[in-house]
C-alpha cells in the first residue's frame, strides 16, 4: 500500500472527501447515502453558522490515486469558551479495514490539534455536538435515522488501538408510535392539565422567530448541565429555522407553557432516511422531483425526535415528567393521526436516567448505542 493523507484543498479533494463513504460501505444494505447538496453546504465555511466560531481542516487518506479514507480536525472556540478543557475534535472519520490507514488519519488530525496547542480530542463530532456525533457500537444491523451516524464494528476496535477510550455513550431509542401511553403516565398529565396551569400549542410559521427564540431559550436552559453542552448561536438558530420551515408542519413541533411562561419543547423531523435511501446522495436528474412529491405527498414512515427539553427549575420534579409527557405526546398524536408508525428518540445520555425511565416506561427500546472517544495530546 501506497498510504498518503492529503489535506482537503481543491473541488476534486471535496469530492474525494464525499465520495469515501460510498466506497466504504458499499454493499451495506443499512448504510443510506446522505443529500450530496446538503453535505457539500454542511462543509462550506461560507454556509455553514459552525465556522463563525469554529475552524476545521478536513483530510482524505489515498492508496495511490484511491480513496481509502477521511477525517476532520476541528477547533471549536465557543465550546472551548464555555468548557475550558483544552480539547478539541475529530470527526467524518470513514475508513476501510486496515489499521494503517486509521493510523494515519488519526494522527493527522492530532497534529492538527496539537499545532493549536489543544491538550486532548474527542469524537467524532461531524462538526460539532449540536450536529451528528458519536460512534455507532451498537446497532449495525439497520439504517440510521436523519442526522445520525453509521459505522462498521471494526471501526471502534482501530480507534482504541490507537489509544482512543470511552468518553460518554449516547443512546437512540426506537418507539412504536400506537403504543398507547401507559395508565399510570396518562393520569399524571391529566392531573396536571386539569389545574389550568398548562397550555400545549404547535410551532407557529406565522411567527416563526418568536417561537425560535422559544424553543432555543428553553434548549441552552434545559441542555445548559449536560454533557459536552454547546449553546446554539444567533446564525445556528436562523439555519435552524430555514429548515424547519421547509421541512416540516407546525404539528411536528410542541411548546408547552406553564403559568404563562414556556416550559417545554419538542421537535421531530421527518426521518429523511426513509424518502432518499434509493437516491444514492443525488438530487438530479430526477431525485429533486421524487424528493419532492415524497415530502409533498406521503406522510413520513418514522420521524426522530432530536431535541426535547424542559426548563432546569423543573428537572427531577413531578411537573418536570408531566411536562416532558405534554410535549410528547402532543407530537405523538399528530404522527399517529397522519400514519406514521415509529419514532426514535436520540440522542439519550446514558446517565441520564429520568428521561431514560420516561421512554422506556412508554415502551421505548435503546436499539443503538453511539459512544464519543477521547484521548490525550499531551
């Protein structure tokens, strides 16, 4: 083997970069190619919000003229201004089975990392914590919901070969949408509905940055102790809205007040998986159209839940789980009423518990496992 790792550059570098995935797993039935368009914005510095307060170098590992692998090196300054760790990232890593050429890919990026005077990495974030993150090691036998990764097992056995060990696992929970809310859930959210106190609504398009505003205040509120927690920015949340407009019905959104104030959040998305896993990443010549009339037409098989959130002077309170129910399950019923049939709910901190027993208690199943690596620079 010829092994080189060259720096992304040039457009014939950029499609290198793309085209990795497609070799790796070819032949994977459960691996959905993503929107080549969606993924060339999501790397332009010109398009992408991240880059305003981040900068990132990607890499594509080549034997001869060939492809063979790739990976990012990213420097996030907002998460460093907020945690003050010393740590920056690696992401994008896809790479076929050979430890070399994981070698090599990993230790690009740590010099890359250590040239800016970072002290650890951890990963993948494809950039960040707020986009698709963590490892799958659990769950390879099924495609990905929209925005989360997918992976091959021995992805995780070269990472740790190279001295890259658990930091945090996440996990995804599969949810059949029928299922009715257990009895004893049921009567906690009517109790607290009845008191008059709780308002549920759906977003409003009509007075959509108000309702970003919302949703975001109760996010970097509700996320702010996690893990890992990056607030969104004032760019990220108008990225936000431009997709959410074009995406999805007011319906796939709830916010719930409580007293007059917004307490609660839920946002679910059509799983995209579903509509463009035979478009093989290409909207031409004839993807734009199907995709369209798919988003138009058909009522999604499955949606995921990226984000939930309720305020932090709520957590661990009994109003907390009535909230986090409310929410719920008024997205839940709309999904229902349209024919769609499952739901995951990701990504899920493997500490925490509460939300854990919620899911689970409404018949949720942790179905993947995504874990985020570290290691030291030093």
């Amino acid at each position: 083997m010829s092994l080189r790792v060259a720096e992304v550059r040039s457009a014939a570098d950029r499609k290198a970069f793309l085209r990795v995935p497609h070799l790796v797993f070819a032949g994977d039935p459960n691996w959905v190619a993503p929107l080549d368009l969606e993924r060339r914005e999501h790397l332009d510095p010109r398009k992408n919000p991240y880059f305003r307060h981040a900068e990132a170098q990607l890499f594509v590992a080549y034997d001869g003229d060939r492809p063979v692998g790739r990976i990012s090196a990213q420097l996030d300054r907002l998460r460093l201004e907020h945690h003050r760790d010393g740590y920056g990232q690696f992401g994008f890593l896809d790479a076929v089975d050979d430890a070399r050429v994981f070698a090599a890919l990993l230790g690009t990026a740590e010099d890359w990392l250590r040239k800016r005077d970072l002290k650890a990495t951890h990963g993948p974030f494809s950039f960040s914590i707020n986009d698709e993150m963590g490892l799958l090691i659990k769950g390879f036998d099924t495609p990905p919901s929209m925005m989360m990764g997918h992976a091959l097992p021995y992805y995780a056995r070269h990472l740790e070969s190279q001295g890259y060990v658990k930091a945090k696992d996440v996990l995804a929970y599969d949810y059949e949408e029928a299922q009715p809310m257990p009895e004893m859930l049921r009567a906690l959210l009517e109790k607290v509905k009845a008191r008059g106190n709780l308002v549920i609504r759906p977003l409003s398009k009509k007075n959509l940055d108000r309702d970003l505003a919302i949703i975001i205040d109760i996010f970097n509120d509700a996320w702010s102790e996690n893990w890992g927690f990056v607030p969104m920015t004032h760019e990220e949340i108008v990225a936000l809205g431009k997709n959410l407009k074009m995406l999805v019905n007011e319906e796939y959104i709830s916010i719930a007040s409580y007293k007059d104030e917004p307490a609660a959040m839920a946002i679910t998305l059509p799983n995209l998986n579903d509509w463009i896993k035979d478009l093989n990443g290409r909207l031409l010549p004839l993807g734009w159209a199907k995709l369209a009339w798919r988003l138009m037409m058909t009522p999604p098989q499955s949606v995921r839940m990226p984000l939930m959130g309720v305020r932090r002077r709520y957590h661990r309170t009994t109003l907390g789980s009535a909230l986090t129910l409310a929410v719920v399950d008024s997205v839940r019923a709309y999904h229902i009423s349209r024919g769609t049939v499952r739901a995951e709910f990701s990504w899920v901190l493997e500490e925490n518990l509460p939300m854990r027993r919620i899911i689970e208690s409404n018949g949720g199943t942790a179905y993947k496992t995504y874990r985020i690596y570290e290691k030291s620079l030093t």
